[in-house]
C-alpha cells in the first residue's frame, strides 16, 4: 500500500484494517467500523467540559476499583469474532470513545485495549450521525461490551443500553437532565446529571 500522509488518499468506499491504520501519517482522527472509515467530528467546547468532569468523576471512583478506565484518545480494537484477534490484519474495526473501562488488564497493551470493554461512553459532537451510533451500537452489541452510554449534551439526555444474559442490548435506560445515573455493572456509580450538563 503507498504511503499514506493525507487524509485525501484514502478511499472511503475502500475496506482497511488496524495494520492499515497504523500506517497513517496524517492529522486527522479517523475510527474504523467494519473496516470502513468513519473520520471523527471535531469536538465542541460542551462536548469537552462533559468530557473534563465525567473523567474526573471517573478517576475517583475508579482510583480504588481493580477496572481501569481511560479517556480518548485510546484505541479500542474490536475484530469479527469469527477471526483471530491476535492479529491486526483480522482487526477491521478500531474506535475511541470518549471514556472505557476495561476490568480484564489481559486486554490491555501498549497500543490500548484489544478486545471489548466494559464500559463504552460516547458524548455526542454536532457532527455524529445516527446512522453512526446506531453502526458502533451494533459493533458493541456484537462484541459483547456490558454497558454502553450515548450522551447527548444537546437534549441533555443518556441513553444506558445494558448486556442481557442472552447477549443483546436490551431497550436502552434513557436519562435525562435532573436524574441520577446509576450503572448498571458498577451499581456504586452515581452521576448527577444536573452537574455533568452544567459542565463549561
């Protein structure tokens, strides 16, 4: 493959994988899903300022847990469970959400995280589409991540979709400004909503 420094030279129709993606030498922040591409909208000063005051939350709660958590940028790779995970050709799908836990330390190496998180938080940006967190919501499913929050700090609204025993998301809890977020496999995790929405 030639060498790529511009985000330009990729084809966005094309198919690539994390060895791919470790190739490329540009500014840009992309995700894969599939292995398609999914360039990264800017985040916004809300976006931010929730990001701030949810890693804060997270950091003290998690200071005494045996979970680590980890804010963006950190890259998740998540591959079809019919191939090896071991090898990054066969990882078609790398993503960073804003915040994971992941309590299996196996999963964890110097590039981040191979294998599915416990927890997954994305904060919504003006430029997210459904069409895109409705694809990553799919990819989580599939890989088995517990616990996963869409946060939109438009509406002020969290949307909590929780692993069942059968291995499906079940109909998401859904929050809004002036409830308290408790998590569902962290049950000591409370969040006021009012705070996290106020944040600048």
């Amino acid at each position: 493959m030639a060498n790529i420094t511009h985000f330009s030279q990729l084809d966005l129709d094309g198919t690539y994988t994390y060895a791919d993606y470790l190739t490329w030498k540009f500014e840009e922040m992309v995700e894969l899903v599939r292995g398609k591409i999914l360039p990264m909208a800017a985040p916004n000063r809300k976006h931010q300022g929730i990001s701030r005051d949810l890693s804060g939350k997270f950091f003290i709660f998690f200071k005494q847990h045996r979970c680590k958590f980890y804010p963006a940028p950190f890259d998740v790779r998540l591959s079809d469970r019919q191939k090896s995970a071991k090898a990054n050709k066969e990882v078609q799908s790398v993503v960073q959400p804003d915040l994971c836990v992941i309590c299996d330390e196996s999963k964890l190496d110097t590039a981040g995280c191979l294998g599915a998180p416990d927890l997954i938080v994305e904060i919504l940006s003006p430029g997210n589409s459904s069409k895109e967190m409705r694809v990553k919501k799919q990819l989580y499913e599939e890989n088995q991540v517990r616990e996963y929050w869409i946060i939109d700090p438009e509406h002020e609204t969290v949307h909590q979709f929780s692993l069942t025993d059968s291995g499906v998301y079940a109909p998401p809890v859904i929050y809004i400004h002036e409830d308290t977020l408790i998590s569902s496999i962290f049950p000591d995790l409370h969040l006021n909503l009012l705070e996290i929405f106020a944040a600048e």
